[in-house]
C-alpha cells in the first residue's frame, strides 16, 4: 500500500491559507486550536487523506462550521485560489 502524504504537505507554504474564506475565519479564530483546525480543513477540503482519523476530525470541523466549509469547497471548484509564492511574506 502506498504512502499517504501527510496534509502539511498540501497545506501551502509555512501553513498559509489558500482560501479567502479561511483568511476571513482565521481572523476571529480564538486561539491557536482553532487556527489549526481552519487550516486542517482547507487542507482536507483540496486532498482528503483516506485514513479515519482526518475524516472524522474534518467531519467535526465541517458540523461545527458547515458555511465555512461550503465556502471553501466553493472557492477550491471555482479555482479562485490566489498564486502560491514558495517565499515568505
């Protein structure tokens, strides 16, 4: 069986949101938990990992935040993501 990328490898560079509607969550995110979990969203949003436990902490995420969840899957289909840059910002 092959190797499962783990979701920090498609979390963009230095775990930067891709997504506009994450960057708007990120800002009233709470505290460093929920950063995490945006960002563990947006990740799994773009490649769900085929293990149960992503699959089930994104289906908390997703109950928990079902907007932000749809938003994000509407911005990945309608390709508006932003040009990733390997440099930081």
């Amino acid at each position: 069986m092959g190797e499962v990328e783990p979701l920090s490898a498609v979390m963009g560079p230095w775990n930067r949101p891709l997504t506009e509607a994450v960057r708007r969550a990120l800002r009233a995110a709470p505290g460093d938990a929920a950063i995490d979990d945006l960002l563990f969203l947006e990740a799994w949003e773009m490649h769900p990992p085929p293990d149960i436990g992503s699959t089930l902490r994104a289906g908390q995420i997703r109950r928990a935040n079902p907007s932000l969840a749809e938003e994000i899957r509407a911005e990945l289909k309608g390709g508006r993501l932003p040009p990733v840059s390997s440099r930081p910002q």
